[in-house]
C-alpha cells in the first residue's frame, strides 16, 4: 500500500467517522505508513551500498593477454622467449638484492662494528641482563645480522672472556636486531598503500614474535634459569669433538665473487675488538691485504722476532682509494640502498608482470595451500620446516624474511603462511652458532667447547620455546594480530613505518639501556608503571571489545580523553606540515583519508539503516 492511498483512506475515514476515534485511526496509519517507506529506505541502502573490502584478502590480477590456445605459433613463440626473459630477469634482481643486502651489512658494520665490539668490552653492562638484551639488540642492528653476533657471543664464551649464564639476554636481543633488515625491505612498497600494508604486517610478524618471545622468556630465564639448565643436560650428554671448517656459507659462495670485487670486510677483527685482544685503532676493518705471510727473524742482537708481510693485495673497489673506513661505510649505505631500492623495484613489477591469471593462481595456491580436513592444522608446521631447511641452505634468516617480505606485498604470500615460515626461519639461523661453537679449538679439553655449543643451544630452545607458545593454539597466534594492527597504521600514515624502525630498534632499546645504568631501582621505578599501564589499558580494550555493558559508560571507549592520547592525527598534522614537500607520499595519505571518510559515512548510513529494520 503506498503513502498516497494510505493518506486517502485517512481522509475518507476522518470524513466518515467525525469521532475522536477517527482521526486517531488515520494517524496511526500515516504512522505506519511512514516506517514501512523507512524500512523499505534502509533494505535499498543495504543493498545498494558496496560490501567492504577486505585489505588482507590476497589480489587477483586480471590475464589481459591472449590466451595460449588462441596464439598461432609466432605468437606462442614470443610469449615463450618474454616469459623466460622476465624469469630470468627476476632471479637476476633477486641475485643483486641478496647482494645489496651483503653490502648494507659491509657498510653497517664498518659505521658502526668498532662501536659494537668495545660494547662487548665492558664487561659491567653485561652484568645487568636488561642491558644485555638491549646490547644484544643495538649491537645486531649496527651489523646488520644476529649470525655476526651470535658467533662473537659464541667465541667470547669460549675463550672463557663471557660466562653461559651472561651470554644468554644477549643472544635473546639479537634475536630480535636481526629482524630490522626486511623492516627496511618492507619500505619499497611504501608507495602502494595495499601492497604496503601487507608487506609491512610481513615484515613486522617477525618482530612481533620476536618481543613477545622475549617479554615472556626472559623474565623466566632470570627467575628459573630454565635455559641454562636446559642447554647444560643436552651438552653433557653429546660426545663432542670440534671441526675446523664448520662455519661454512653456502650463499656466499654464490654472491662473494661479486660482491669481493666492490668491498671485502674483515669481520673477525669486531670479534677481536670484543674480546680486547687489539685496539681498534691498529687496524681497519677493510681488507687491504688479503694474503699475508709471518716470518720469525733474528735481529743483530739474537733477538727473535715475528713480522708479518704482505703477500698478495686486496682488489676490490676500495683497496686503493685512500679513504676511512667511515667514509667508505657512508658510500656503501647509500648505494646498497639505492641498490636495494632498485631491485626491489625491479623485482616487484616483474613479479606483477609474470604472476598473472593462472600463474599467479598456481602458485599462490600452492603457496598458500592448507591439507584437507583436520590435516590443515598441520600445514604450518610444514612451512616451518620449509623455513627453517632455506635458511639453513642461505644461513641467514635476514635474507630468508627480506626475500619473502615483497612477495607478501605484492599478493603471493598470505600474512598467515609467512609466520611460520618466519618461524622456521628463527629456527634455521641458530646453525650458525651451532656451527661456529663446533669450530671451537679443543686442545686445552672439551670444556670451552661445551660453553659454547651450551650458548648455542640456549638461542636454539629459546626459539623452540617462543615457538610453542605463539604458534599451536591459533588463538595464541597474536604476533600475526599485532602486525596486521601495525600494517593498518602504516597504511593509514605513511611516515609511521619509519617512526616505528627508529623507536623499536633504536629509541627504545637506547631508552632501557640507560635506565638499566641506574640499577634496578630505576629500571624497576620506570619500568613497572609502564608495563601496568599497558596492560591495564589491554584489558580495557579488550572488554571494549568483547562486554562493553562491563564497563562504566565513560570507558565504553576512549573519547574522553584528549585527541593526542587516542590518535596520531595531531602527530599526523606536523609530519605533514614538516614534510609537506613529499608529494607522492601526500597524496596518498590524502587519496586514502578521502576514502577513509567515504567508508566511513557508508557504514554510519548502513548502522543506522540496520537500526531501522
């Protein structure tokens, strides 16, 4: 019945029935009249309003070409030599982004290697094991890679310069160090904000885990020592004996004759440096000499002596040029990462180019595949053993993650398969401790050998115990919760990605470094309203979230406090006015706040609709 007829029949029956009961009747249909076209309103908005998209769902690309069945035989052939091309053009870019990476370490570690290895020297911070975290934490950053400190950790223990018991927070903070690098990989796509947000959350699954493992572990690790204890039974019981050549790399030998040619760097010297044997002022950390020969001589008093001459030169780029070590590591931070830009770049497009329609169905469909039935519980644990047989293969989790973190973004890669590949990829790393205790000198007994592989061990179930607790029971799983928060964040403002890398990486181990200087007192008087705080405001949220009615109505949600304790609009405001100048990164920001406040009219008009039904 529609509103006119409705209204007619109001008035006929006004006009009929002059009673009060008349008018009564015609408003009590108008009335209903008017919520049946307020319904009928809502159900056409319902309908008419488009579903909202999900920003992790993996994207199809359309095939735009000709099908190979409709191709005649000059066609087929082109598309056979473009298709290989592109192949090859794409392991061509990933070569040289494994070898940027080698280079963004070279260059770390000579700003920032002496500095690392005078850290190690003092031995009053490795006393404290907070500080010895946040050591294991800077340190790992400034060399670019948890296996250089895990080896220099290892030999110190070793060489009894370091006790087990010391060693462990720090083997904890490279842990966590190490992931830094394919958080600065995830930066190539900070121009699609999509392809952004997923390689970001990518990347930053690995950091996730890594602090929660350690919130959790090392507290329990202080208290119970359960590590130490742990490592201890399972040594005791090895037979052990050393092997010279067990610190072998076998992705180097791959990109070393490439990357020997712009620089060579002498990592054992940090470690030299750590454990006091040199000052670093007696020597650079570039290689100018690669082969050099000791000869005892006699001097005209009978005074022997050793001497240490020159066999061969290095030639590599920087043999020769006369330049310091800092300066050669500024040269080499700017190019690895324009290199490293540029591959990523390169590696992107094509991999967009290639995967395409089917192929891009294929493998995403088999990268992503879960077994059927009850057996997909299990289809995780083969990614971590896929994750952690890679990095065994390239001995370094950095390069593993760093490789994954673009695939993530462009769509191969869901956020739920990288994690326990990332995972297995932890796992895989700690060979190379494993390794370097195995090479340990034994001709003084066994015992340094045992202290080494104790620490070893130590990362290795240190991993294994993050890895139970984070992983079996998928609603435990929160460091994939927490990065897809982080990947949202930084897909709304752009700039949140970099001011994330500084203060998880270098702000806040900094911060607890110099409050643990004060002693526990400080550290205990800062740090525990801190960590109330956080987790008070955690169980606010969640009961937000899951029993509002629980709550009083003020804290029903957080608009009672200022905006720039709930937003990051205000900070969002100066950036932009700061950085005005970035005009791809302000129109983005701008494109998506526009569609931002669209989405959000659209679900306001689409509530109140709901309402009315």
């Amino acid at each position: 019945m529609s509103s006119k007829t409705v209204g007619k029949y109001a008035d006929y029956v006004s006009e009929m029935y002059p009673s009060k009961d008349g008018p009564e009747e015609a408003t009590k249909l108008n009335s209903q009249s008017s919520k049946e076209n307020d319904r009928a309103e809502a159900t056409t908005l319902i309908e008419a309003s488009p579903p909202k998209e999900d920003p992790w769902a993996l994207p199809e690309l359309k095939d735009t070409g000709t099908p190979w069945k409709d191709l005649d035989t000059k066609g087929k052939v082109i598309k056979t030599i473009w298709t290989s091309t592109r192949t090859l053009l794409i392991f061509l870019c990933l070569y040289f982004f494994i070898c940027s990476l080698d280079f963004l370490s070279s260059a770390f570690r000579l700003l920032g290697g002496k500095a690392a290895g005078r850290v190690f020297q003092n031995s009053t911070l490795i006393q404290n094991p907070i500080c010895g975290l946040m050591i294991g934490v800077l340190v790992t950053v400034l060399v670019q890679s948890s296996s250089t400190t895990t080896s220099i950790v290892v030999s110190m223990v070793a060489a009894d310069i370091l006790t087990v018991k010391l060693s462990i927070p720090i083997i904890m903070g490279s842990n966590i160090g190490t992931s830094v690098t394919n958080t600065i990989v995830s930066l190539g796509e900070i121009t699609h904000r999509n392809d952004f947000r997923r390689a970001f959350a990518g990347a930053t699954v690995h950091d996730m885990f890594n602090w929660l493992s350690v919130i959790v572990l090392l507290p329990l690790e202080i208290a119970t020592g359960y590590l130490y204890h742990i490592s201890g039974a399972i040594v005791e019981s090895l037979q052990l004996g050393s092997y010279k050549d067990a610190n072998k790399d076998l992705l180097k030998a791959v990109t070393k004759p490439f990357t020997k040619l712009i620089i060579q760097i002498d990592s054992s010297k940090i470690n030299m440096i750590a454990k006091g044997e040199r000052e670093e002022e007696d020597f650079r950390l570039l290689k100018i000499c690669c082969q050099s020969k000791t000869a005892t001589i006699t001097n005209e008093t009978g005074y022997n002596y050793t001497q240490t001459n020159c066999v061969q030169n290095c030639n590599h780029l920087f043999a020769t040029s006369g330049l310091s070590d800092s300066v050669i590591g500024i040269i080499m931070l700017l190019a690895s990462l324009a290199l490293l830009c540029l591959c990523l770049f390169g590696i992107v497009k094509l991999l967009n180019s290639l995967l395409q329609g089917n192929i891009r169905k294929i493998i995403k469909k088999f990268v992503n595949y879960n077994f059927p039935g009850k057996a997909a519980y299990f289809t995780g644990y083969v990614a971590i053993a896929i994750g952690i047989g890679f990095t065994i293969l390239v001995q370094s989790s950095s390069i593993f993650t760093s490789t994954l973190t673009p695939l993530v973004g462009v769509g191969v890669v869901s956020i739920k398969r990288m994690y326990p590949l990332c995972l297995g990829s932890n796992i895989g790393t700690t060979t190379t401790g494993i390794l370097a205790a195995l090479a340990t000198d034994t001709q003084g007994g066994t015992k340094r050998l045992q202290n080494a592989l104790r620490v070893a061990m130590c990362h290795l179930f240190f991993n294994l115990t993050g890895i139970c607790i984070w992983y079996p029971l998928p609603f435990m799983r929160l460091p994939i919760r927490l990065a897809k928060f982080l990947g949202n964040t930084t897909a709304r403002y752009r700039w949140f990605a970099l001011f994330y890398l500084a203060v998880a990486f270098f702000i806040l181990p900094l911060t607890i470094f110099g409050l643990s200087q004060g002693g526990w007192e400080v550290l205990a008087g800062v740090g525990i309203p801190v960590i109330c705080l956080l987790f008070i405001i955690g169980i606010i949220k969640l009961l937000q979230r899951k029993r509002p009615n629980w709550l009083p109505k003020k804290l029903q949600n957080w608009k009672f406090l200022p905006l720039y304790f709930r937003s990051l609009q205000p900070l969002d405001r100066l950036f932009n006015h700061l950085f005005g100048f970035c005009k791809i990164c302000h129109h983005h920001h701008h494109d998506h706040h526009h569609h931002h406040d669209n989405d959000e009219n659209i679900t306001t008009k689409t509530d109140e609709s709901q309402k009315m039904i």
